[in-house]
C-alpha cells in the first residue's frame, strides 16, 4: 500500500494506492485511518472502490455500516472512487445517493471530483 498526500489551505486528503484489498474489516479502516493520521496528519481520506473487500457493498452484510459508523466516531471523511453502476441493488443505490448529499462520505466515479468534494467538506 502507497499513501500520498494532497494539501489544500488546511485540508489535507490521504490518497490510497493498493494492488490489493485494503479495507476488509472494521480493524483495517481504524489501522488506515490512524496511519493517515499519524503520517500525514489527516482525518481525510481516497481510496478506489478495487481496495474495498465486495461485503462492503453489500449493505446486509453490515460492513459498510459498521466501518463508516467508525469513520463518523472519529471524524474522518471518506472519498471512495470507482464506478458503482454495475450494483443492481436499489438500497446501495439509495445509500450512495444519501451519502453524497451530506459532507462525509462520498462515492465519486473520478478522482478529481473526490478530492474537491473532501476538500471543500471542511
């Protein structure tokens, strides 16, 4: 795993690299997000949809739920980039349509637009 950083003003946007599965758990996310913060002193963060075990996105699992109730607990915002459309379910749908209306997470389909939207989410 490869973690830059891109700084704007005060915001500052922790950018995952992986060729594999970073977040799987509830433990990755809090490892990621306290590497973020002692590295890089940052409560933001990108990472690619590829980097994210599949049970995240299947909401009955509960994964997403419990690993972005952490990320609220500890005040880090979350960017996930990559396309989404493949998902046929209508509550993922929902749910990413819900996030990307608040200033927490976000499901971006180009890295750019995620690093504006973290950026601008204060």
């Amino acid at each position: 795993m490869n973690m830059t950083f891109d700084r704007k003003g005060s915001s500052n946007v922790a950018i995952i690299e992986s060729d594999g599965i970073v977040i799987g758990s509830v433990q990755d996310a809090l490892d990621l997000m306290a590497t973020a913060s002692y590295d890089g002193d940052s409560n933001k963060l990108l990472i690619r949809k590829e980097n994210i075990a599949e049970d995240f996105f299947e909401l009955r699992t509960k994964l997403a739920g419990d690993i972005l109730q952490k990320f609220t607990n500890y005040r880090v915002k979350l960017a996930i980039v990559g396309d989404f459309s493949g998902y046929d379910s209508k509550s993922l749908r929902n749910f990413i349509y819900e996030c990307n209306q608040g200033k927490q997470f976000f499901f971006m389909a180009e890295e750019a637009s995620a690093l504006a939207a973290l950026h601008e989410a204060g």
